[in-house]
C-alpha cells in the first residue's frame, strides 16, 4: 500500500510539473515566423531584427512584423527605471511628429500589467506598450540592462543599437539618419526670434559664434572689384576652382585663389548688386542679390564662425547673416533673408570653354596678396583638401565630412545629392517636398543644375556635407537607385 501510494504522490507530481510547464509555455509569447537559423537574422547592425508577439497593454497580440514598412523604435523600459523615464517624453514626441513613418514600441520589462498603465496614463504615452512578463523578448535582445533600444528600418534591418540612455540630441541624430523629422531640430529657418535683455534680437544666440582667428574685417571684402578678359587671364591655369555667374546674360568667373583672401565681393551686375562669398572651410560658393528692404547694402567680414562657417555681417544694420542661411541671426535686421542666385563651383577651363566671353575678377584688388594659387587652408591649387572644422551644432554619420554634395531647397524642405551620384546618373528625377524636380549635370560644366516641374531654376549649393547637414540636420539624402 505504501510503495502504491508513493507511485501514486509521484504521478501527481509529475503532473503537477508538466501542467506547469504548459501553463509557462502558454504564457511565452509566440516566435517570429523567420526561422532562427537564418543568418541574415539577429540583433546586430545589419540583420533583421528577430520578429516575435507580445500582448499589449489593452490586450491585443502584436507582432514585430506588423510594422514592416515603417521604422520602428524598439525600447526595452521599466516604470522604477529613472532614465526610462526622461526619454519617454522623447519617443512620444517624435512618434506624434512621424505617423506616417514612425513607431515606437515600448516592450515592459517584467512589470505588472497595472504599473505599467498607471505610468503610461500619467504621461500621455500614445505608442504601442507591450508586454513581456516572462523575458522572451528581453533575452532574444540580449537586454542586460535598462533602458534599451534597437533602431530598425522600415526593412526591418537593426541600423543602430543603444544600451544607454538617450540624450535629445542623440534621439535627433538617429532620426534623421532615418529621414524622419524633429521639432526640436536645429532648423534655424523656423525658429522664432528671441531677445537679449539689452533689447537685441537674434535666432542664435551671441554665444554661439566663435572667433575665426581674424577680427571683424580682418579678412577684407573686395568692394571695388575690376575684371579682365579670358585673353589676359593666363594666369589661371585650366583645373583651378572658382565661381562662375550667369546672371542676365552677363558671364562672370571669380577665382578661388583670390576669394580665399577676401571671403566676400560687393559687386554690380547689370546694376543689380550682388554679393559673391566664398567659405574655404566649408567649400560654399553662393552668390546673393545684396537688398535689404530693398536697398543695395554692402556686407563684411565679421572675423565670427558658426558651424564652421563664414558669418557675414551687413554695414547698415551690422547683424550677422551665416552664409548658407542668407538670412540675419543676431541684430536689428534678424530674421530678414537676402535672395540666392544660381551659381557654378567650377574649373577655369570647362567655364571658359562654355563662355568664352566671361570677365574674370582681377587680382588687381587694392590689396597686397600674392594670389599665387596657394591655400592657406589646404594644399596648393587644391581648394577641395581642408581639414580645419570648428564645433558643430549637428553632425551626420551617413556621409564622410568632406564629401562635395548638391544642396537644393524647396518649399522649405532640403535634400542633399552626393555630387559623384549626380555625375554617374546624369539626370535625376526626383520629389522634394511634394513637388517633382529634376537635377542635372552639366557635361561640359561639370557641375549641376536643378529645376521644378513648372521648369523654375532651383538654386544648388555645392559644399561639403558637413556643412549642409548642420545647418539642415532635416536634410534627406538621395540614394543612387
């Protein structure tokens, strides 16, 4: 009877035990439909991130694959964790600013249904939170500490992983590799103007520009420029850099080996006045119509730097306007623009070759330089080699520092073209902002040229990436298909 009745205390156990484990397997959320010998699936950079199904916090079982199409967010969170805590403000921002391209999704590290949707009630968290009580998830992601985050694309390919907080600007940084938008950008063409306690306006604080080296004028503007003919310019030889404009009919050619000393030309075309600049740290040539409330206004030098960058100021109102922006940041004229026109960063030989007929700038400036072809920033008769750059407010990974890119804008929004894609493609068609465009490359030139639909120019920036990125951390960048 005693061996009977332990046989039997012993069946009971057993039972016991395996109704257990089909209780736990009940619970485990289901596996991904891809099968886990599949090489090109995992958790790091490059693979597809491992599907699986969880519950969510209203009951509703959700896959990893649902998502496909869109980039997701894959937090890993607790309630008791405080870092946690600071960046779901963050991800809830950006999810509301990106539906259509965007999901969060909140996983709960092993927290009870209720602490969860008390903590995602008190602060308005809108994306999907999903539950993970028995670790599966946690374990598949190798999450050995709070919080987490994976960062998929809309393949549903890990493009970058963090096992730390997230600071704001971190966040920003990984969307905009993702091509998604940021309110809290540092896209200074909608920021709002402020005011010093001294009553000075600005969009950047006074704070933010950095000494070049050269104080205000200390690198002097050409306000009196002369020009030759191509016939007298031979000492130009057919490879060197300069900015060509083409401007109601009248062809003018400015030379990198004279700007790189002056920065800024206050001229006249037909007796239109029109800035030409130059920035050797950041390679941007960009010529402007020199109206402010539509008086001719001749601009300087200010010695400043932001983001590298040239920062000109204006002798009426002496605000400062960075180049790129063509607009004022700091005094009396903040938040006025000057208007772009189109120009060409080109050899001297391709330029003459097209127009003949183009005056060039003359190294008769009334200043005492050797304009012998030398870069002081670089290597002789190379204005593409500078490797001097001043912090940055945004910095992009996507593309080397350095790489030469077409910057257009349109409508407010701004993509950039790596110059050697536009070269290999010839025509590009594209869509900017709503609005098809096509961009060029001008065989003989070898340079750019972009239109709308309508057949309206569009103004291209050449210039490094670095510099086009951190002014237009929004930017897209176009992918050679």
């Amino acid at each position: 009877m005693k061996l009977q009745k332990n046989h039997l205390i012993s069946i009971a156990i057993i039972a016991i035990v395996i109704a257990s484990i089909a209780v736990i397997e009940l619970k485990k959320p289901r596996q991904s439909s891809i099968p886990n010998d599949d090489k090109n699936v995992g958790i790091s950079i490059g693979k597809t991130a491992h599907n699986f199904e969880l519950q969510s916090l209203g009951g509703k079982s959700v896959k990893l694959s649902d998502f496909r199409g869109k980039n997701v967010f894959l937090n890993f969170w607790a309630s008791w964790c405080p870092p946690c805590r600071e960046e779901m403000p963050e991800f809830q921002r950006i999810y509301s600013e990106n539906p259509d391209k965007l999901v969060v999704i909140g996983v709960n590290l092993q927290e009870s249904r209720e602490n969860a949707e008390a903590f995602v009630k008190k602060l308005g968290i809108t994306f999907p939170i999903l539950l993970d009580p028995n670790a599966q998830v946690k374990d598949m992601y190798n999450v050995f500490t709070q919080p987490v985050t994976y960062f998929i694309d809309s393949n549903g390919k890990i493009v970058d992983k963090k096992f730390a907080p997230l600071t704001t600007e971190q966040i920003n940084e990984k969307i905009s590799k993702m091509n998604l938008k940021s309110s809290s950008s540092t896209n200074l063409e909608n920021q709002e103007i402020k005011t010093l306690k001294d009553g000075t306006k600005y969009i950047i604080h006074p704070d933010k520009f950095l000494s070049g080296g050269p104080g205000k004028d200390g690198i002097p503007s050409i306000d009196n420029p002369k020009f030759i003919s191509v016939k007298d310019a031979d000492w130009l030889s057919d490879n060197e850099l300069g900015l060509g404009i083409l401007y109601k009919n009248e062809v003018r050619f400015y030379p990198f080996r004279i700007l790189v000393y002056h920065e800024i030309v206050n001229d006249f075309i037909q007796n239109d006045p029109i800035l030409v600049t130059y920035c050797p740290l950041c390679f941007t040539g960009i010529g402007f119509v020199r109206k402010i409330d539509n008086e001719p206004v001749e601009f300087g030098v200010s010695g400043k730097l932001y983001n590298s960058e040239l920062v000109m100021y204006d002798r009426k109102t002496d605000s400062y306007w960075p180049q790129t922006l063509g607009k004022a940041v700091l005094g009396p004229s903040t938040g006025k623009t000057i208007k772009k026109i189109p120009t060409d960063t080109v050899k001297w030989g391709d330029w003459k070759n097209v127009h003949p007929e183009t005056k060039v700038l003359s190294k008769d400036t009334g200043f005492f330089r050797s304009y012998d072809g030398s870069n002081p920033y670089g290597k002789k008769g190379d204005f593409t080699d500078i490797n001097l750059q001043f912090p940055l407010e945004n910095k992009d990974s996507r593309l080397d520092d350095y790489e030469i890119i077409y910057g257009i804008e349109v409508n407010g929004n701004f993509k950039a073209y790596k110059k050697s894609d536009v070269e290999q493609k010839s025509k590009i068609e594209d869509s900017v902002g709503g609005e098809k465009i096509i961009i060029e490359f001008d065989k003989n030139l070898k340079s750019a040229r972009a239109y709308k639909e309508s057949g309206d120019q569009i103004v291209v920036d050449t210039l490094f990436w670095f510099a086009w990125f951190a002014f237009h951390p929004e930017t897209e960048l176009y992918t050679l298909k």
